[in-house]
C-alpha cells in the first residue's frame, strides 16, 4: 500500500463516483480504480460497494476510511512540519469564522494578512461554533475564530480581544449609558438557538431562566446580525449587538446605539485549533495582525469594567 492509494480511496469516499474521483486525482478511471482494488486485495477487504449507484461504502470500508483520514491527516502534519523547520509560509489555510464576528472583523485584517504571504493559498468560511469545533477537532479546518471559553480538551486556544456589547433600543433615541438590569425582556430580540450570542445575551440580561414575552405576535429567528439588526429597527424592538458591529453605523442609526454603565458587558473572542496543530508560524503571524488591527477600532476594558477609548 502507499500514500497514493491513500488519496484515491478518500476522494472516491468524498464524491461517491469514480470518475469525478479520478479527474480529482488527475489519473484515469482506469488507473485509480485498479489502484484501489489493488488496495482491497492486499487488505482482503472490499471498501467500495460498486454495485450501488452512487458508490458507496461497505461497513468495513467505513472503519477502514476513518483511519485512512488520521494517517493523512498525520501525513500533511509532516509536511507542514517541513515548511515550518525551513520558514516557508505556503499552501492552503482553512479558516472559519462565527457569523456574528465574520462580517465586521474579516475585513479588518484579512486583505493586509493575505498580501504577507502570496504563497499561501486562504480559504475562508462562515459557520457556527458548533461547525467549527466538529471540524477542527477532525482537521477538516485549520483555525476558528469564535468566542471564548470553549473548555474543550482536544483544543487550543488563544485570546484575541474582549469585544463590548452594545445597547439598540430603535424606539429611544440615545441620551446615555443605560444598565444592563433594566427590565428590557418584553422588546429585547435575540440571535436563532444555536448561536453563542443568543446564551450570551440571555446570560447578560439575566434571562435564561425566564421565558420571554414579546410584545409581537411574531417569533423571529436571526441568523445574522444583519438580519437581527434590520427586524429590530423595522419593529421598534431592542437588542445587543457587538460593538464592531455599529462601526459602520449612519449617523442616524447611531442615534439609537448605547454604551452600558460599568461593568460592561462583553464577549472574548479567540482562534482555536486542534491541539496537534504545527502551523505555528502562521498562527502567530495571523494571532499578532488581528490585534493590531482591531486595536485600532475597539476600546479596551479596565479593571474596573469601563470602556476605554482605543488610543488609551
């Protein structure tokens, strides 16, 4: 067996069709199918079922596939060990990113990062915590941007900035800082189930454990602060929205956004990894642009929870 056979078995796996596998590979059908075969001989055990349309794989293909990804996976850990020992900075980098913190901090750094390093090749996704640690902790991504704590064994993490939140009240023009104690349950709108804003609001209101009532007779689910942000406005509602987020806000939609009183609450955002993560240099590389960037944009918070301005 070799790394090649590898490779075909895993892109048949993928598109189910040997084929579209085989032009994947660049090879011919021919070759990459007589490959395989070669594969499940040696092995005595067939992988593929070639009767079924699409392919598809057989119980014990199944087990051997799910090895067959960790030795690949270790194989490009190698190489990119290589890379690292000789400085080289080249590839392909798998980056995902929550989609409350895409939109406003990708185009902060991300043009700046990729001019760094023209050799490397940065593929860039929008998804949810839950995507992101599934995926990083099977390799299929290689850094995530989210919010932290994740408390996970298998990750590493490492913290970026602490983002402020941000009180929307469309029905109140802004004259001042608001507490985050007030009783803003009945008009507050939240982030969809599955968004780690959405707990980090509830926790910050201190509503987790009430029920909300809306003053609508309409259950609206945001999956983007966009989305979040227009129903308010269009529905004289309230919310929480990051403060990068309100950057680019109109002096108009301004009016609307307050700062809270101290303590302010906030969220840490951070890069995860898996744990046997080797690109150390780009992790430091983008670790390093990201905090330059945004501390140009954001205040810091002090001991005593107040907001600072960026310069201070």
């Amino acid at each position: 067996m070799n790394i090649q056979q590898f490779h075909y078995i895993l892109a048949v796996a993928e598109l189910k069709h040997f084929e579209s596998a085989a032009a994947k590979c660049c090879v011919s059908q021919s070759t990459l199918s007589t490959m395989i075969s070669k594969f499940e001989d040696e092995i005595e055990i067939k992988i593929f079922d070639r009767s079924k349309k699409p392919v598809a794989l057989t119980i014990e293909g199944s087990i051997i596939l799910e090895q067959l990804k960790i030795i690949s996976n270790d194989i490009d850990q190698l190489l990119e060990i290589t890379k690292e020992i000789k400085g080289e900075v080249s590839g392909k980098l798998n980056l995902s990113v929550i989609t409350t913190i895409a939109p406003f901090l990708l185009p902060l750094f991300l043009q700046d990062f990729a001019l760094q390093f023209p050799e490397l090749n940065i593929v860039v996704k929008e998804e949810t915590t839950e995507e992101i640690l599934k995926k990083i902790k099977s390799r299929e991504i290689d850094i995530g941007i989210v919010s932290i704590p994740l408390i996970d064994k298998e990750i590493f993490e490492i913290k970026l900035y602490d983002e402020p939140f941000v009180y929307y009240d469309a029905l109140n023009i802004s004259k001042g800082n608001v507490s985050i104690k007030s009783n803003i349950s009945e008009r507050i709108c939240l982030m969809d189930e599955g968004h780690c804003m959405r707990t980090q609001m509830l926790e910050l209101c201190n509503l987790s454990k009430k029920k909300l009532k809306s003053v609508l007779n309409i259950e609206y689910k945001a999956g983007s602060i966009d989305g979040l942000t227009r129903f308010v406005k269009s529905n004289k509602l309230t919310t929480l929205l990051p403060y990068l987020s309100v950057l680019n806000f109109t002096k108009d939609e301004s009016k609307y956004v307050s700062v809270f009183e101290s303590p302010t609450p906030y969220r840490t955002v951070g890069l995860i990894v898996n744990r046997h993560f080797v690109k150390r240099r780009i992790l430091d590389k983008l670790k390093f642009k990201i905090i330059e960037k945004v501390s140009e944009h954001l205040p810091s918070i002090n001991s005593e929870g107040q907001l600072l301005s960026p310069k201070e």
